[in-house]
C-alpha cells in the first residue's frame, strides 16, 4: 500500500495549504483530501508537480508498507 503521510508532512514544512495546490493546478481540492483520506493515489504527473514545487524526489513523498491484511499482491 502506498502511504502519503511523507507528502502531508513536506507540504506543511513548506508551508504550502490546499488553496496554493489549487491555485497552482497540481490537483483539485477533492483529490486532495480523496489521498488525505486514503481513497485516491497520485497519478505521476502530480508527483512530477509536487516534486517540483517541493524541490523533492517521488520518494520524499510517498512510501509503500505492506498492506495490513498481508497481501502485497493484486
């Protein structure tokens, strides 16, 4: 499973809110709390803005962890 809590952290480091990250077009306020809520997954061209705004690579903002059921495999 893909966890964002790396991503919340750097934004809030960077003192970036949700009203910058729709105003700059990295992704709309439902997608925002859709990933905050852990019902949506970055697509790659949102990494590609975040890490650009953050001056970042992908894996400062997502980790992945085992599922907690055990099942790694889809």
């Amino acid at each position: 499973m893909i966890k964002y809590d790396k991503l919340f952290r750097a934004l809030e480091a960077a003192g970036i809110n949700t009203t910058q990250i729709r105003r700059d077009k990295i992704m709309s306020q439902n997608a925002y709390y859709g990933i905050r809520q852990g019902k949506l997954n970055l697509t790659l061209s949102t990494i590609d803005k975040l890490c650009g705004l953050l001056q970042c690579q992908p894996g400062d903002l997502v980790e992945w962890v085992p599922d907690d059921d055990g099942d790694d495999e889809d």
